[in-house]
C-alpha cells in the first residue's frame, strides 16, 4: 500500500509518498492561493510519471479551510479516468488531530485536540525515532518548540514568531528598514539590513538555547534536539556554531515522518 502524507503548513504544502517503510519527498508547493487546486493537479504529474497512485492521503493541516477544500476537489488523472480524489477507487483522506494519548505519547495540552496537528506528528516521530528526551525545533511560520521525554510524556512547548514573521513585522511596522535580501552576519550586521538578520538569529537561537539549557538544569537529562522547518538551513548553522552541550540534528521531513507513524506506516531507520 502506498500512502501520500500531506504537511500543509501556513505558508507551503510538504509530502512524501510512503511505501515499505520508506519515503520518498517531493518538492514543497508554496501556496498561490488563487490557484491551489491547478498547482496540485500539475504535483499529480508526480504520480503519473511514476505510474503509482495512492491508496490513502494522511493531512496535517494548519493552513485552514481553502487548502482542505483544494485537496478535497484536487482533479486528478487516476486510471485514465478525471475524478475528484474522494471519489477514486481505494483514495481516503485521513484528517491528523491530535489526541490525548497516543503512539506512546501522552499529550501535554488540556485540551489535546488543540495542539496543531504538525507540532503532534513531529512529537509523534521523535517518540518513534529518538532515545531518551528529545526536543523539537520547527522553524516555520512560527518558531515551535517542543519536549518529549523518554517515556512519551509531553511536557508542553513555546510558539514564537518565525525568521519570516519577525522580518514582515519590522518591515511593516519600522520606517527605515526595507525588505531586503541579506546574509545573516556571525554576529553583528553592519547595514540596517544585516542588522535585522542578525537579531532575528539571535532572537531565534537564544529562545531554543534558553529552553534546552533550563530544561537540562531542571531535570539533570540532555536532550537530542531536532531542528525541522523552511528556517531551519538558517538557523542550524548559528546553533551548530555556538559551542553548546547540545546536539542539533537537521531533519527537513521530519513532521512526514511523524504522519508516516500515525498511518500505520512508519519510516525505518532512526
């Protein structure tokens, strides 16, 4: 059986094709919302070519109603035959919510339901993937940080404003600084623009070096952190490059990893 797992984040749509205890990713699709059902029937060319449809879609979506709506309607060619994917012989779609436990995670919300289905799947994979407590660093959108021990207890996370999200913001809000491409300085920028680049890093490194270093000295355990997100090939070097205890691992799949767990059809490998 072969699984499409489906990411829809704010801002771009992840997924990976499942089968046999491997993934297979394909291009994020940044989100042209006047156009979101055409751009997913040119990713379906994906299919075609490969001559392999999916039995089941597994979706974690936190991007709201029109992008559930798009993959309800998604036109695709199946068979030689134009349907609408709910209506293609075998095709369901499957709607990640979180629970209170589950996958051996006991979730840390009072109410479980509310914690974004991405941030649960991406809680569900370290529960299958990593030894002893891990912490999850998702740099979307929103900066997601989250703990889970080694016996599957959530401890609860922080959500603060993305590497994107900060720019927008003094952007709109600042006169004087433009939206300018920059490099991220080492340390201090030395034009308005790296200047932004370089709090933004620091806002983003210090509230996950803050995190992980208390939770170490409360609790006496390090923890394996795992960065993910579309910031993270932003973040990873300033965390890798500030001589902390702590091991950063990239893993840009890792929430479809976590949807490969809740479909039944986990990923092997650690």
């Amino acid at each position: 059986m072969t699984t499409l797992l489906v990411d829809a984040g704010n801002s771009s749509l992840k997924w990976a094709l499942c089968h046999n205890g491997r993934l297979e990713i394909g291009d994020p699709l940044v989100y042209q919302w006047s156009s979101l059902e055409q751009q997913l029937t040119e990713a379906w060319q994906f299919f075609v070519d490969k001559q392999e449809s999916p039995t089941e879609i597994i979706l974690s979506n936190v991007a709201g109603e029109q992008v559930l709506s798009a993959l309800r309607q998604w036109r695709i060619n199946s068979l030689g035959q134009v349907s609408t994917v709910q209506e293609t012989v075998g095709v369901t779609i499957k709607i990640v919510v979180a629970q209170a436990n589950a996958f051996g995670v006991v979730n840390a919300y009072e109410s479980p339901e509310t914690l974004g289905a991405d941030r649960w799947a991406a809680i569900v994979a370290a529960r299958q993937h990593i030894k002893g407590d891990a912490c999850i660093i998702d740099c979307g959108t929103t900066l997601t940080i989250d703990i889970l021990t080694a016996d599957g207890d959530h401890m609860g996370g922080i959500i603060a404003p993305g590497w994107k999200m900060m720019e927008t913001s003094l952007v709109i809000n600042t006169q004087g600084i433009a939206s300018v491409e920059s490099e991220v300085p080492e340390l201090l920028g030395k034009t308005t623009q790296q200047a932004v680049q370089a709090g933004i890093s620091t806002a983003s490194v210090g509230a996950v070096e803050y995190l992980v270093q208390r939770y170490q000295e409360n609790k006496g355990i390090a923890l394996t952190c795992v960065v993910t997100g579309g910031a993270a090939p932003l973040l990873m070097p300033k965390l890798l490059s500030s001589k902390s205890a702590y091991a950063f691992h990239h893993e840009p799949g890792w929430v479809l990893k976590g949807l490969a767990v809740i479909s039944g059809n986990p990923v092997d490998g650690e």
